[in-house]
C-alpha cells in the first residue's frame, strides 16, 4: 500500500490498527463527533495525599492508557516518580500517551519497556537511548507519533483514551485548581496538559507547592482533578531549556537565522500585524533574533507570536514589537516565567494551538513558520524524526502543524558533518512537501515551485542566492557524498500519524 | 408518587421523561459519563457575517433544541433578534434552553409559544406575563426548571442536548476568541454561557464589536465557535443591575440584612479566610454592606466571594477584605466593568460554579450562603419559584446549589404585604429544608432543630431573638391570617429538578 506521497505503508499493520494513508493536507469541513470520558463526583474535600503509591494501586490496571506531559522537558520527575511506583506494583500492558517524551524519562521508560510493563507508546518524538532501543525493534506493537495538535485531536475524538493522567504542576489547591506559571518550579504554559486534563477518566496532579484555595489563575480546575499528590520536589525548571530548545550560538546556524530572517522581510507576508512562529532548533530559535532588527528598522509590528515561546520572544512582546504571544508551552524559564506578569502571554491549550480537526486553530491563522529539519527531500517533505543512520532521535512537535502557514520556512545546514540535510528521498516523511515554501540553507536558498509568488519577492533581493532545491541536493553530494542506503527489517517500528490521524509514513526497524 | 419531602409527583409525566424523584442531599460519589457534540471542523476563516437569517436558516430546524444566555439581564437583545427571524422562518417545535428568561424576552416568547415555535422550555427561571401565561397552562409540556449548577450538569451529562446556541457577546475577533468584560456592552463573566459554548454542536456568537485577531482572554476560545455575527448593538448593559438584582433601600431589608449579618459574625464560621455567596433579592444583596463592618472591627478576611458579583463585593475585594471572587455573572455594571482590572474576580463556568456532578464545584467549598425566598414551609423547604397565587414569578438560580454551604442562612420577610413568608406547605419546595440552617426575618430568628451547633452559637446574642419556625410562622399567621389554599388543575406545567436531576417538585396549572 503506498499513501500519496510515494511512502509504502504494510497492509497489515494499516488494517489492524485500522489506519487510513495520508492523502491531503487538505481537510475540508467535515463533521466529527468528540468523545466523551468518565467523571467520578466528589465535592472536593477528599483529593489531597501524600501516597501516591495508593493512588496509583487503586486507579492504574493492567491494560490501561496512562499519560504525562512534558513541559519540564528534561528537568521531569513526574514520569520517573509514577513508572516506578507502576512497575514495583507488577502492572503490566500499559500504553503510555504523554504529550513527549524527553531524554529525563529514558532510563525508566525503557525499564518499563524490558519488564512489559509498558508495551504501548504513543507520543510526539524521543531520543538517546530510548529512540535507539526502539528503533532497534524492542516493543511488538509501533509507536505511534502525533504532532502536537495531531494529539489534541485524537484526545478529543477518543483515538486516544487517557486512562489516568499524572500531570506534575508548581502549584495547587485542595481541589486541584492549579496553573504552571507560579512557583519554585514553574514551567509556564500547561497548553499540552490541558488536553490531558479535559478529557483523562481520572486526573491526578503531583505538585510540590499547595497553596490556599482557591487558587487562580486555574489552567487546571477543581472540577476535571481527582487527586492532589504532594511530593517534595515537582520538576527542576532550570533544565527546560537544554535540548532541543536551547540557543544556538554556531556561526552556520547563525547565518541560516540571519537569511531567514531575510527571506523573511522580503516576502510579502512582512507587514504590521503579521504573525509567526518560530519551531525547536536551533536556528529556528534565533531568527527572531535578527527579526528584531528588520521590525524596528520598518516600524513593523507582529500580531502574535506562537508556539514554543522563547525568551526573544517575549523581550520584543514587552519592547511592543510583538502584541501577543500565544503560548502552549515555554522553551526557557525566563518565558515560563514571565506569563504571570504579561497579560498577553496567553496560555493556549493543544487544541487551540494546533488541532486540525475542530472549528478552527491559531496555526490556521500563521502569517510566517519557521521550523527545522533534520532531512529535507528534493519534493520538500520533511524528516524531523529520524536520523541519518535511521534512529529515532526526534520529535514530530508541532511540525505538520504550523507548516500551514502561509509562509513555512525550514531551516537546516546543508550538510550536518558528513550527512546531507537534502536528500532525492527522506528516510521518514513528518511533513508533506506541498506544506513547505522555502527552504533556507547556509550555501543557497530554494523555493518550493508551487510558490511561484514567493520566488518572484525573492528575486533579486541582494545577498539571497537561489538555487532548485536539486541544485542544493547536488551541491551537498558534492561535499559530502551519496549517502547509503539504510538497511531495515520488515518489522514495522513506528507510524508517523499526518495530523488528521492518517499515516503518512512508517519506520521500520533498522539492521545494524 | 411521592418523593422524600412529601411532594406528589405525577406518575404519568415522571415516566414519560424518565425522571427519578427527589431523594438526598447527599449526592454520594457516582462514576457518570460526561456527553460527546458534534464539531464541523473548518480552519476559521468563513466565520464572520452580518447575515444573522442566513446562519438561522442554514442551522436551526424544526424540532432542535437552542439556547441563549442571561447575562445582559433585562438588558438583552439576543434572544428577541434571533427568534423574531425564527418566527419569521416558520421553523416549529422548538426547545429553547436559556440558563434563564428575563423579563426583556417575554413578548416575543409569549408569541413564539402561541405560534408553536416553542414548544419545550428549559430555564433557571421566568417572570411577568411569561410566567403567568405558563401558570395558564401554555404548554402542553411542563417547563424544566433547574439550577444554575443543574443546567451545567444536564448539558455535560447530556440531559440537555443543544444543537445551537446563540451567544451575545461585548467583544469577538473574526475566528470567535471572545469575552464578557470589555466593550462599550460588557457584562462581566460569560460563565452561565461557557457551557454552552463548549457543549452546543453549533455556537453562534453576536457582537457590536469585532476586535483584531487574537482577542484575549479568550473566554469563549475559537475552537469552540461556528459563526461570529456582527450586529448594530448586542445589549444594554445599564439594565443588568435592575430586576432581582438591584439593591434595597426598603428600610425591612435592611433590618433583615443586618441581622443576617449578625448571625454570620456571631457564628463559629466567620473567622479569617472565610467565604460567602449572596444570591439576588433584595436583602440578600445588601449583607454584604453590614459584613464590612464587622470584618473590619475584627480584622477577618474572606478567602473569596462567590455567585452573582456585586459591586459591594468588588468594593470589599479592593478593600482587601476578600482576596478572591469567583464570578459566574456579574449582578451589576461595575462589577461587570472590574473583572478586566482585577486579576483576582476570577472568571468560572457554570460547573464550576455548581455541577453536583462533576469533581467538586465551588459550592462544595462555601462556608456562608445568603439566599432569599418566597415562601419558606415549617420543615425549612424554600420556594423561590412560585408566589402566593400560585403563578410563576422567580427562578431556581444558585438556590439549590449555594445551600450546600456549611451555613446557610435564609432571609425573608415575616409577611409581604398580606402574604406570609413563613407557611406550613410551600406551594413549590425547591431547595429542600435539611440544606437550609437559619432562617432570618425582620420579626425573629429560626435555627434548623438539626443545627443544634448554631443555635448554641446564636443563643444570648444581644439584638438575636430566636423563635422556632413554627412560631414565626405563628406571628405571620396573626398578622394577616391563614393563607387561602390554591386551586389547581391536574395538568403539571412545570417540573422542578434537584442538582441532581430527580425532581423535587412539579408546579401544576394554576385555576383561576
């Protein structure tokens, strides 16, 4: 079975899990019935504990769905804390559905895996250790990889039921209002956990920091919470922005922000009141760095920024060079920090981030898109999931999601050492070619043909050097060689869910 | 049938709806299934028009079940707008599910039920002309009556299924990002409405001020949202403070406020970190004047405030006399036109507010209610919906749901006029006695026998004279004599819902 795009999807994986191949990023009006979840009534007054291990025993069984999120990044005690409560009580047969999984969870989640404990994973990305061990076939069923909004969307038509969701936050009441910008460990927007929290069966909050009630702003409310777990410490917020989201100070990533920033201000989507978002990565992550320059310069404003908000980001939002910063999840403390004094820093749930399947989503309404890519194939789709040598060592993210921009731009050095970023066809397909717009490298810059109005505003704007995005395939040859041919098994290791849920594209386990 | 206050209940009518009859107060802790909708997915760019017909013909069909909110009060327009054009459609056998009528929808309700465009109603409550027309046997249906908290439960555990709801709002960007509290109509909180806005299978917001993109705090959040219609001037505003809500000057209620006042000071509740609601009426509302005073002298103060805010609360809040208010409607102007500066009036839901079936609303945590009541029987049953003759002329509102607090104080006047307050049989209970703890009025004071605690609290407390109810009811009876008895027909036109959906009451067509 092939999708659309040319990808080969096994017949009996796609039938028993009951997937339908990817066929077009666009997707009408159709209707869709949400699901619905269980709700045990309490009035409130019975929800605080120490024991999280008793929680655990009287709530999680074999066979369920169990869920976190991952807005401490890799400073996350909460999955650690209940997978070994889990795994010493002998349950079994778990999927696990957090919103990520970051390097902090891989020892225990691999655990976990070796002692069947977990057999299910679905989630946005992972990398290291577990990525390697996944890739290498450990689990029998694939992982299955949403997008942010690509969650969002199964949470809210039942795709994925959430069983029980431990959902770790800097602050609490009683009852379970609680918010992620206030506190010792504050991380800043709970955009993702709020999906967990609307529609899990049971909810069950850890936190480090019980306050009086009630306590508002409540992200969280009372009345979606079952449990107020007090543990001593909830995460370690200094470790947010490491990884994926920390920033770039290599000269080439640099230059490549510097051009996007320059494709940019040339194109004609650069006018007061435009809006954008910049992805992980880090050159992603600096282009609003030189946007800045070209904003002030032409007294351009930008309605709002969105997504992963950075410091840089909320700096030009408090120089009113930025009106709002819609935010579903901060990539650094000072941005988690500063959304309780910005009244517009405006903590947006998943769904309203990026779900493609409800009434409408702020990445919808994106002016500009700047995102990375770890390949880019020579028909512009996307790999940002595995690597050169076929490992897992990504995350899908919010990719698929804002590359409906009217403007996508990926970012990525034409070469990465020896390994080209521009390839005649990418080792796994995230994001669909006819999403993306401009590629921007740091030898050359290409334009999607079907953009024909973009490459005219590019003409002739000094220091932009087109090519064809063959002619940057070839030069990265040049420098760095064919690359060979990965070899894998027939065992299907990973689904790469389009965010419409249907599949546009499959890892397959890899032959060392 | 008989259900356990006493009240019959029609058998033939109990089983035709499927209804349960009214058992406890205790609501216990039940696993329930909340509802799914329906959701027309878009990317939100088709949502704004000024063609309110086309958005009526297109989606309300005969049969369907459409809803409004009450928070312009007396000051509304949205409800007359949109049936008018209904009318005019010759679309029948409507249920219109408001959370209340007010007296600014009872022409064009009277004439939309004599067309049989209406057919079925779901509201908090009625007034005027529409309630007598009721009382008269309008309908062939009886009017569901239910709380605040009761309408929130049945629209999330689908009791209440709305195909459209038609939200007036003071302010909408073009993808339906909108809130209550800014613009030349804003009425404060949008929180009766909120449930409708996240549970309708079509939301339809009006508004007189189309706002630039994205339009924070987003109360109602473009995920939720199908059409944004722009129209000349969406409400009064200056008329919400009117009706059951305005402030007393009557020199009786303020002699019942300030005894109010003296039971909760004189009660092991008031103390530091307290908290209280008053509902509307006359007296309630004006407690919260003679509070400052003592909260003052004795340096206590409220944890927070809950229910219809008023601008006395806002005033406290400012004070620092009360650190929070949580707010599910705005009583009057100002504490309509505060909410925006106050990070503290906290906007909340009606479920949160009040569902008995959710995980702990904010009823469950009151220690003080003041609520008012028409008449109030022997065994403490209150009647807020019913007058003496019988006629429709009030509103279930918060009643049911407030008296969950651990002090719960009616206040009434001994006699209206030649009416009583105090009455061996209510003419409709419905909040059931065992919630209700002290009963003030101008003449004397009664204390639940099963609050044994606050009698000994109240007893020797200068200016408190305490009487059984019995014997108040005995002074009312000097006064102005045995009340006559109703004359009823056998036809129920209206039943009256506990929080928890069985039915506490049943209002029969009244006999002229």
């Amino acid at each position: 079975m092939e999708n659309k795009l040319g990808r080969t999807l096994p017949e009996d994986v796609m039938t028993k899990y009951g997937y339908k191949p990817f066929e077009t990023t666009d997707l009408g009006n159709p209707t869709v019935e949400r699901t619905s979840h269980k709700v045990r009534i309490s009035t409130g007054q019975d929800k605080v504990t120490a024991d999280l291990e008793k929680v655990v025993k009287e709530n999680v069984k074999d066979g369920m769905t169990i869920s976190f999120h991952h807005h401490f990044r890799n400073g996350d005690f909460t999955f650690n804390k209940v997978m070994k409560i889990i795994m010493d009580l002998g349950i079994k047969d778990l999927t696990i559905a957090p919103s990520s999984l970051t390097g902090a969870m891989n020892d225990v989640a691999i655990e976990a895996i070796k002692m069947g404990t977990i057999t299910n994973i679905t989630t946005s990305g992972m990398r290291g250790e577990l990525g390697d061990f996944i890739s290498h076939g450990a689990l029998e069923n694939p992982v299955v990889f949403r997008s942010h909004g690509g969650r969002a969307r199964a949470i809210e038509d039942g795709e994925v039921k959430i069983d029980v969701a431990f959902l770790g936050v800097p602050n609490s009441d009683s009852c379970g209002n609680a918010n992620g910008m206030i506190g010792e460990s504050a991380f800043g927007s709970l955009g993702y956990a709020l999906m967990d929290a609307n529609y899990a069966n049971k909810v069950v909050l850890l936190t480090d920091n019980l306050v009086d009630y009630p306590n508002t702003p409540a992200s969280i409310k009372q009345t979606q919470v079952d449990y107020v777990v007090e543990v001593d410490q909830v995460g370690d917020p200094d470790k947010i922005g490491s990884g994926a989201t920390r920033f770039t100070t290599d000269p080439k990533n640099l230059k490549i922000a510097s051009l996007v920033s320059d494709v940019i201000t040339n194109s004609s989507y650069f006018k007061e009141g435009f809006s954008f978002q910049t992805g992980s990565g880090g050159a992603a992550l600096a282009v609003t760095r030189y946007l800045k320059n070209a904003m002030l310069s032409q007294n351009i404003h930008a309605s709002f920024g969105l997504g992963g908000i950075t410091k840089p980001m909320v700096d030009l939002m408090n120089e009113g060079l930025i009106g709002k910063l819609m935010d579903v999840q901060d990539f650094d403390k000072a941005a988690a920090n500063s959304m309780k004094e910005n009244i517009n820093q405006q903590e947006i749930d998943a769904s309203w981030y990026a779900d493609a399947a409800n009434k409408g989503a702020m990445v919808d309404q994106l002016d500009v898109s700047i995102l990375s890519a770890l390949e880019i194939d020579t028909n512009y789709n996307v790999n940002v999931l595995t690597g050169s040598d076929g490992i897992i060592r990504g995350a899908v993210g919010g990719h698929q999601d804002a590359a409906t921009a009217k403007l996508t731009i990926i970012c990525a050095p034409l070469v990465r050492g020896r390994i080209p970023s521009i390839v005649k066809s990418a080792d796994t397909v995230i994001t669909p070619g006819n999403s993306i717009d401009v590629l921007v490298t740091e030898r050359g810059i290409a334009v999607n043909p079907n953009r024909k109005d973009i490459l005219e505003q590019l003409e002739n704007v000094p220091g932009i050097n087109l090519y064809t995005i063959d002619e940057l395939a070839e030069k990265a040859e040049q420098l760095v060689g064919k690359e060979e041919e990965l070899q894998h098994t027939d065992k299907t290791v990973g689904l790469v869910e389009y965010r419409d849920g249907s599949i546009i594209d499959t890892i397959k386990e890899i032959k060392d």
